[in-house]
C-alpha cells in the first residue's frame, strides 16, 4: 500500500464526498477523555484529528504513526501552520505496522481513525495485537470507521460505499483487501471493551470509545 499519491488530494475528496461527517466521527468522543500522559494516533494521515487533539488536550506526549512520507508532512505542515507549542508535544514517526513494530511503549490512548480497515484479517490482528502490546493495562482506544450495519436498505447503501472506496483505493494506493472487516472481536480479546459507541451519515460510520479493564485472553 502506498498513499503518497492521493495524499495532497485526500481531504479534499473526503468533504466532496462525506462532507463533515468523517472529521464528526474521528472527534466524537474527543471531549470526554480521561487525563492521559502519552498518546499514539496511528494510521494519523494528513493530521486534522492531531491538531484537534493538541487544541483540546493538554497531554504532552503525543506520537504521530504513519507509513506515507506525504501523509506525514501534511501533517507536521498543518500543526506547525496553526499550533506554536506542537513542536515540543508531538513526535512524528514513519512507521509502516504491517511490517514494523510501534516505535514506543507505554501508551495511556491509541487513535485509529479510518486505519483498520486497509488491511485482511491476518494482517489486522497482527496490527491490533501490536498497538495492543504497546498500551497501558487500562489505556484507551478511540476507534472510527466505516460499518455495515442495519437493516436490508442501509446494508446495501453501505455496500455500495465500501465496495467503491475499495476500487478507488485500489486504483490510487495499491489497496490489497477489498473487503471490510469488523475489529471488534480482536479488540475484545485484547481486553478492550466497549464503553460508548456512536453512529454517523446513516449508520454508515461508527466512533466507538474502549477501555482495557480486563486481563486480554
């Protein structure tokens, strides 16, 4: 997989197509965190949650995780342009987890905002199961993405989406799954359980807010 290409242009098509809606999911539970030291936003991309975060949160600790050089830069220009003390919270780390291990330990949240679903099912738990090594016993997950869900007219609408982004990504970014997964169970097992669940544009996007509270099976 490579984002580089559709990079400059992502956010972009994201509010022609979405509108709103992805930046509401990815935020919706950013006011009710919990005090955290150290935070990693993985799969970050051209950074609009990062600089959400950094205006609502005062934790000084936060590493951005991505595999797009472009994505990355994005991402630093956008924070510097509208954030003077980012440069002393923030850590950029290119870092592809399909391949790579998490460049720190320790972590009291992880963001994965529309980032699990580019991956098939053995390369997401290999993913899950390393962000989840990597987190305190009673860290936080925030998790947005898209979803098929309800009943029979909202199931085919939300077909239809994915079964489009995932040509188009394919197209653009060398995307190899072409089917959506749901997380959930491998998050369970990790130990983290679903606390607060939101649905977006027609229950075709969910923000969900986890929490370690149990030893992971």
């Amino acid at each position: 997989m490579n984002f580089n290409r559709v990079a400059p242009y992502f956010e972009r098509l994201e509010k022609i197509v979405f509108n709103k809606q992805m930046q509401r999911c990815r935020t919706a539970f950013i006011s009710n965190l919990p005090p955290v030291k150290k935070i990693a936003l993985v799969g970050e991309g051209n950074g609009q949650f990062l600089l959400e975060l950094i205006q609502q949160s005062d934790c000084e600790q936060i590493h951005y995780i991505d595999s797009s050089q472009t994505m990355l830069e994005l991402a630093q220009k956008r924070v510097q342009r509208f954030s003077k003390d980012a440069p002393s919270r923030v850590q950029f780390h290119l870092c592809d987890l399909s391949v790579q291990e998490m460049p720190d330990q320790n972590y009291d949240l992880v963001v994965t905002n529309f980032f699990l679903d580019v991956f098939d099912k053995p390369l997401l738990n290999k993913c899950i199961l390393k962000i989840a090594a990597s987190c305190k016993t009673n860290a936080v997950w925030l998790y947005a993405d898209f979803q098929i869900s309800g009943g029979i007219i909202q199931r085919i609408r939300a077909l239809a989406w994915v079964k489009m982004m995932y040509l188009f990504f394919k197209f653009v970014a060398q995307l190899q799954t072409q089917k959506l997964l749901d997380p959930a169970e491998m998050l369970e097992n990790q130990g983290f359980k679903l606390k607060e669940l939101r649905e977006f544009n027609r229950g075709l996007m969910r923000a969900e807010l986890r929490q370690r509270d149990i030893n992971p099976r």
